[in-house]
C-alpha cells in the first residue's frame, strides 16, 4: 500500500464518529472473526476504538496480497 493510500485510510477513520467507527468495524471482511461485544466497543476510548479498526482494515488489505483497499470499504462521511 502506498504511503498515499495510507495516509487517505488514516484520514478517513480520523474524522469517522464511534458509531461509524463501529459499524465499519461491523461490515469489514475480515479473514479472521471480530467478536468485541457492543459493551466493550461503547466502552474504550475512540482513539483506540479507531486503532482496532485501522489495524483491522491493513490486515485486511495485507491478507488480500494486492496491497491495495481493493476489498476495503471505508468511506468518509
């Protein structure tokens, strides 16, 4: 992935609330299960809410061999 791409990836998260945060988090297809439960979403802080999801999302593109957000959905508001 692009230092460009990552960078528009980062943004995109930055500016998302917690309840498009989580809903991403929700609808992302990931290789792997996310199983956090609504309590404990609701209940880390958003920047580390936005962590779990920005790491999520690479591991996603990474698992997609292309390096790129092909796959990845996450739009601004």
């Amino acid at each position: 992935m692009s230092a460009r791409r990552l960078d528009s990836l980062a943004v995109r998260i930055a500016v998302m609330d917690r309840s498009q945060l989580v809903q991403t988090l929700r609808d992302l297809k990931c290789p792997f299960e996310v199983d956090f439960s609504d309590e404990f979403l609701q209940s880390i802080s958003i920047e580390r809410l936005r962590h779990i999801l920005m790491a999520a999302t690479l591991h996603v593109i990474n698992a997609d061999g292309a390096g790129e957000p092909s796959s990845v959905h996450v739009t601004p508001l």
